[in-house]
C-alpha cells in the first residue's frame, strides 16, 4: 500500500523509528536514569523525586517484589494507584523486577476489580490505602497473596508526609476502614527491598510489560497483551512526532490524566522520561480549583487531556490568568481518548495561543495510531496522520482496504500493536483481520492528503471522557435487580463528556424508582459507565423476532435530550 | 392451537457420526429452551437477541415455544443423551408486517459451533418459509459477527450496510 499520509508529514518527522532503540522499557529507564540524575522526574502537591531518587526507588522496590516476596519473571503485579509519586516507583519496581503490570482503575467496584484480578492472574497488588476496602471484598476470588498498601503523603519529605497522611485519614476521612492481613506498608517494603540485591532480569521486547484491560462488547473486560517493544515502539513514535517541539531535558508536562489509563501512561509517563522531562501529576483533577492553584504555580510546557478536562478548564475560574501567564512557555496541548468538541478546541487556542491538537488511538495499539501535527495552527477535527511506523487502512465489510475516500472500519498495523488478549483466543483471533489489521471497532476514512476522519463506531460502545462503557455490561447489572424485567443501554450525546450513558428500562415491579435502581447499579458499575438518565417503557424496540433496535433507542434518546 | 407440522421432523447422521433430531419446535420444549439458553455464552446471546439478557424470561420462554407454526415457525436441533433431551440449536422465522417477507434468527450451542447442525437447520427453514410462499428471507446480524456473516453468505444470502446503523448488517434471501 502506498503511505500517501507521508507526504504531510512535517520536516523533520522520520517516515520510520526504530523500534528496537531501547530493548525493554527498562533500559529506557536506565538510560534516562543515568543521563538525567539530578533532574526532577516527577511532582505532585509540591513535593518530587529526581531520576536518582526514581532509580534508587524503583530498585529498592523490584527487590523487594522480585527478593522478599519471591516473585518469579512474568508473574503479573496489579496496580492500584492515583497519580501519586508512588505510582512511577511501583511501575519502575514491577518491570524491573521482570514483571507484568496490570493497571487498575482505583475507583472500579469490587465485582469489577475482582473480574481484573482473577482473570490476569495477579498474585500481588500496590493499593492506595483508600482503596484498600473495595480489594478487601475482591480478594478471596482472586490468587492475590501480596498487598502492598500505600498513604498518599509515603513519598513526602517527613513532615508534610505525616500531616498529609493525618489529613487524609483523620480530617478528611478518605479511608473507609479496612483489615487485610499480612498486607505490607509500602515504605517498608522499600526498606526491606533496600537489603537485597536485585538481580538483573534481562527482560527482552518480546516480554509482556502490561496486561492493560479495555471493556468487551459482552460486558467483560480483556487484557489487551502489550510487550515492552509495543510500548518502547510507541514511546519512539510519540517522540519522533514530537521532533521540532519538544526538546531534551527542558521539558514539564501536566499530567492529570489517570495513569492507569494507557494514554497517559505512554504519552506522558513514558515519553517524558524519555526526554529527561518532569510529569507534574495531578492526583484529583475533578477538583478543578485545586487543579487551577497547582496550574498557577508551575511553569509547563506541554499538558494532555480529553476534551472534557480542557472544556473543565476553560470554564474555571482563575484559568484564564493562567493561560496569559503561560503563554510563551506552553508549546504543545494534546487532547485524545475521545472526540474534541471545535468549540473547546477553538476556544483553548483563544486562552492560551495553542491550538488543542488531537491524536487518535486504542488500547490495543499502546495507544497512539495517529495524530495532528504538532506544529499545526488550527484545529483540523480530524483524527490526524498515522504516526511514523504505522499503518491505517479503511477495511470493507470482508475486511480488505478499500479505495481512498471511502468508509469503512480503520485498521492499523505497526509495532505497536498489540499481540491478542489475554486468555482470550477467539477474541484474539477476531481482533485481527487475515491480513493482520487491527480491526479498531470505529468507522472512518482517509482523505486525499492521508487524514483519517472519524465517522463513528461499529460496535455497541458508548465512549464517556475517553473510557469505554459497553451496554452489555450496564444492562446485566440493571437487569440483576429484582424489579427489573428489561433493560438497554444506548449513548447519548454529553457536552462535557462527548457521551453519557441512557439506560431504558422494563420494570417488572411498578413501584421501582430510577434513584434506587441508580443505587443498585453504583454498587458493580464504577462512575461512568453509571446511567446519567433513566427511563421507564412498557417494552423496549425490538425486531419481529426479538433482535433489539438500538438504533431505535438512540433516536428516542436523542429525541429526549434535544 | 395449530397443528404440529410433524412432516418436518427428521434425523440427522453428523460428519462427526453423532445423531440429531430436527423439528418443530413444542410448547412442552420451554424447559429444554431455557436450559439452552441458559448455558449459552454470553457472546452468543448477544448476537442472538443484540443486547444482554441474563436469564431468559417466562415471557421470552413463551415467545420462544408458543407459535404457530404459520407466522412463526421454529425448529430445534435435538441430540438425546440417554433419555434426557438437549437442545443443541434453534433456528425461526417470524413474519414480518408486510404479510410476504420473514425474518430469520439462529442460534447454536457453542459447544455444537462447526458441528454442520446450522446448516441443517437452515436448510429446514428456507424450505419451510418457501412452502409458506414468503419472498424473501431477511435478517440483522451485527457486523462485528463475521461467522454468521461467513455462513448466510455461504447459503446466498446478500450483505446490505444500513444507512443508519453501521453496527448491524441487514441480510436477504429472495425465496
């Protein structure tokens, strides 16, 4: 197939990376680690760790995983953590020690986080302490026998790492009471870790660095397989795309998206340490005060989000004099995981003279597949040029490529794709067309200069704030309470969150209110994928022979919210 | 009540040497249907009703079993494990509005996928919607279920994408 998109790329992109630069993302760290000792590599409320202190870190804690508990190459080690400075340690610590990471959303409920749990396989867990009652009632299904909790003040200086601790459980009582036996501080497992030698765990690209769990159409989440040569892959093509505007050593980025989320944890986690840059990470960006003080006090040059955040923060109070302030230093604004709205887009630009460039991606492909250019001045509304390495394709309905201009479902091959998923051959085996292309689920096509545009998706997934909700898993648990007889799920358009979830229902008890069938479902779904409107029918659309009509729903729904 | 079309009912030698019974569905078959569909994947329920359902309602159940063999027509396929009967694979019709034209539904056991039951089953109710003079034969099939696809095109069935739901195929046989 001809690159056409190669032709817009601008000067100074590679067609192609090398995607053996680094062998694992181990000697990524290793190198950054050497090169950069005595920059800061990560902040959070004030306080940060240098490369140096990451590196003693990270090792302390992968001897601790891979010497005290015993842990053997591949075993998997869940994470269960905000954007916390322990985050990176923990991360660092498991690869290190020749592990696979499984990210967990640290607000999931504990039928989902047991789902995570036992189907990874995960034999030992970091959980912030907060979290540490929802793993409680997970646990005895899952081959978890390590915990390790942590407070959000452990990496501090001691001080503000004691009141910080204090606040958090006794003024602010964010920690809901909890027994684990046996369950490990985190501070003394660095410190018991700090005893042992690690042993070095030669890990290869070919080795699985993360079992990273995106949603199932069937309501179930899989592991998407992902090697340390699919993310170093993707590391060297972010960093490729960024040549020209981002430098070496010089660079701060905000990081307030989650970090258990794959976007975040390539694009800035990965990428910036890369470059020898810092991540500021912000733990709760949904207070959005909070978010703007911490904005006010830090000069950065490059910041990530989805388009709900940027439109968050361009209505906060405060962020305007913030923008001014920073214009000049910030240089690059990347918004993914969800379609960007041309009115925040347009109205980001205005605030901080930085166009709100978008990229395009999937958990699947660790993630990144295409983006804007980074020197672009306006807002394209489209999903952008497939990155260096990369190949899209627009597949027909028998899943070959089709003419230029056409729609059809986009493909993508390159190095950052992943292998299947985990424990799931038949999913594995669908994921992929015979000619190898990554079927991602969204319909698009590409125009003449090789941009590819977004039409909408394939499967039944309702996409809030970039995480992914499929009505399957929202209708099962509707349909677990008693006063239900039917249930479905359907998007409807959200202006802060692109979609929200609309659940129609069939009671079989009259008497049954949304707020308590709300209720029912907040106890197994985590937030988003929680309805935002209920509503009640005698029956639901269906075709003669029972098929449901979903398109039929969204109509009404739309018909509801207009 | 109509009568049972028992014309219909006949065994079956799979290449695999098993035997099954195909025939018009019964109203006694309910708590063989449930059982079917019960144990069901989920991935297989979705495809077949395109939204989750959890455990098969009465109402369902009665949808499933009571027809009238003229605008709704229903065959299982049956394999017998000592006396005990299993459902292994259903496949219907059901008229649609318009009085000419009927829309399919199938669905297999996953433990009977590749059996050659589908076929079979398939075969049976073409032949019955054509001696029931429908013109055409029609279906929705979600376009991320390339089986099913595979298959129906294999039995001259034609793929329509519709215009307003990308996520599901429309599929039609002239009769």
């Amino acid at each position: 197939m001809k690159k056409i998109w190669l032709d817009s790329y601008p000067r100074g992109v590679p067609s192609e990376i090398d995607a053996r630069a680094y062998s694992s993302l181990n000697q990524l760290l290793e190198r950054s680690c050497a090169r950069f000792r005595d920059a800061t590599a990560f902040s959070n409320m004030g306080a940060s760790i240098t490369y140096g202190a990451l590196d003693r870190l990270s090792r302390d804690f992968a001897a601790y995983l891979q010497k005290t508990l015993g842990l053997q190459r591949a075993d998997r080690v869940a994470i269960m953590l905000p954007n916390l400075l322990q985050y990176p340690v923990a991360l660092f610590g498991a690869l290190r020690a020749g592990l696979t990471v499984v990210n967990v959303n640290p607000l999931y409920t504990a039928s989902e986080l047991e789902h995570q749990l036992a189907d990874s396989g995960a034999t030992a867990i970091v959980v912030l302490e907060n979290f540490a009652r929802i793993l409680e009632q997970a646990l005895p299904q899952t081959r978890v026998r390590h915990i390790v909790t942590t407070q959000v003040g452990d990496l501090f200086p001691p001080v503000r790492r004691a009141l910080v601790n204090f606040a958090v459980k006794h003024v602010k009582r964010m920690v809901p009471a909890w027994r684990i036996p046996g369950a490990t501080d985190f501070r003394d497992a660095l410190a018991r870790g700090a005893m042992h030698d690690l042993d070095g765990a030669d890990v290869s690209s070919e080795d699985i660095a993360f079992l990273q769990y995106t949603g199932g159409t069937t309501g179930v989440a899989k592991g998407a397989i992902l090697t340390h040569g699919n993310i170093v892959a993707n590391v060297e093509q972010v960093a490729a795309w960024a040549r020209g505007t981002l430098e070496v050593g010089t660079e701060t980025v905000i990081t307030a998206l989650p970090l258990y989320h794959v976007f975040a944890l390539t694009a800035n986690l990965l990428v910036f340490v890369k470059l020898g840059g810092r991540n500021v990470l912000v733990t709760n960006p949904r207070d959005v005060a909070g978010f703007v003080a911490e904005l006010r006090k830090t000069r950065f040059t490059a910041i990530t989000g989805v388009n709900t955040l940027f439109n968050a923060l361009l209505n906060a109070t405060g962020f305007q004099e913030v923008a001014a302030a920073g214009r000049g230093t910030l240089k690059l604004a990347v918004a993914g995981g969800m379609a960007v709205q041309r009115s925040v887009a347009e109205r980001w630009h205005r605030a901080t003279g930085v166009p709100l460039v978008e990229g395009y991606g999937l958990t699947e492909a660790s993630p990144n597949v295409c983006a804007n250019r980074f020197d672009s001045r306006e807002f394209s509304g489209k999903l952008g040029l497939p990155l260096p390495s990369t190949e899209v394709a627009i597949l027909d309905e028998h899943g070959k490529e089709s003419p230029l201009g056409e729609i059809g479902e986009i493909g993508v091959r390159g190095p950052q794709v992943m292998r299947g998923y985990w424990n799931a051959p038949q999913e594995s085996a669908e994921a992929f067309t015979p000619d190898g292309w990554l079927r991602t689920g969204d319909m698009g096509r590409m125009d003449e200069r090789g941009y590819v545009e977004f039409r909408e998706r394939k499967k039944d997934v309702i996409v809030v704030s970039g995480f992914k909700a499929y009505p399957a898993e929202i209708e099962d648990v509707a349909m677990l309470h008693p006063g239900v007889m039917d249930a479905g799920a359907v998007g409807i358009p959200d202006e802060h969150s692109g979609e929200a979830v609309a659940l129609f229902v069939v009671r079989k008890d009259p008497a049954l209110t949304a707020e308590a069938l709300l209720a029912h479902c907040a106890k197994h779904l985590t937030g988003y994928k929680l309805p935002r409107r209920v509503e009640f029918r005698e029956q639901l659309p269906k075709s003669p022979i029972g098929k449901i009509l979903r398109r039929k729903l969204k109509e009404e729904a739309a018909r509801l919210h207009g | 009540m109509a009568e049972y079309p028992a014309h219909l009912v006949r065994e079956h030698r799979l290449f695999d040497g098993r035997t099954v019974t195909l025939r018009p569905i019964r109203t006694e078959d309910a708590p063989l249907v449930r059982e079917f569909l019960n144990v069901l994947s989920g991935e297989s329920r979705y495809m077949r009703f395109q939204k989750w359902v959890h455990a098969p309602s009465d109402k369902l159940i009665h949808f499933l079993t009571d027809v009238d063999y003229d605008r709704h027509m229903a065959l299982v396929c049956a394999a017998r494990h000592g006396d005990h009967e299993e459902i292994v694979g259903e496949a219907r019709y059901v008229m649609n509005a318009d009085g000419k034209t009927c829309e399919l539904g199938i669905v297999i056991a996953d433990a009977w996928h590749r059996s050659g039951i589908a076929g079979l089953l398939m075969e049976g109710l073409i032949q019955a919607a054509r001696a029931r003079k429908f013109s055409t034969m029609e279906g929705l099939v979600l376009a991320g279920n390339a089986e099913m696809l595979h298959f129906v095109r294999a039995l001259g069935f034609e793929a329509h994408a519709v215009s307003e739901d990308r996520r599901t195929v429309r599929i039609v046989k002239k009769l």
